[in-house]
C-alpha cells in the first residue's frame, strides 16, 4: 500500500478499502508479558503499598505524590 492509499488520497473507492494494518505479538511477546505478570506476583508480599499524598487537579495519574505505608 502507498502512502497516498492510507492517507485517503485519490483513492476512488474509500469505503473500499480494506482494514489498516493490526499489531502482531508474537510468542516471545505473550512469554514476556507473563513472565513479568508472575514475577509482580510472585513480589506481592516483598512489596510495600504506598499512600496517595498529593494529587494534582491535571494529569493526576502523572504529578500523584505517594509515601510508603
């Protein structure tokens, strides 16, 4: 595909064309994803909770402030 195709250009039949290109994960993705999922797992015990302190009106998920509990 051109450039042009997915930008809409000169394209007589836009509702024709088919899906834009989708994400592939290949097996070595998935192991990792797991690997990582089971090790946070695995630490649950080790790993101190922490205490929201500050919280910005804006990008709060961002700017949060946090201190061990």
């Amino acid at each position: 595909m051109t450039r042009d195709y997915w930008q809409g250009k000169s394209y007589a039949k836009r509702d024709a064309h088919p899906d834009p290109p989708k994400k592939k994960y290949t097996q070595a993705h998935m192991d990792v994803v797991a690997e990582s999922v089971k090790a946070v797992y695995d630490a649950r015990e080790q790993t101190p909770g922490l205490k929201r302190m500050y919280e910005p009106k804006y990008l709060r998920f961002f700017q949060a402030r946090f201190e061990p509990v």
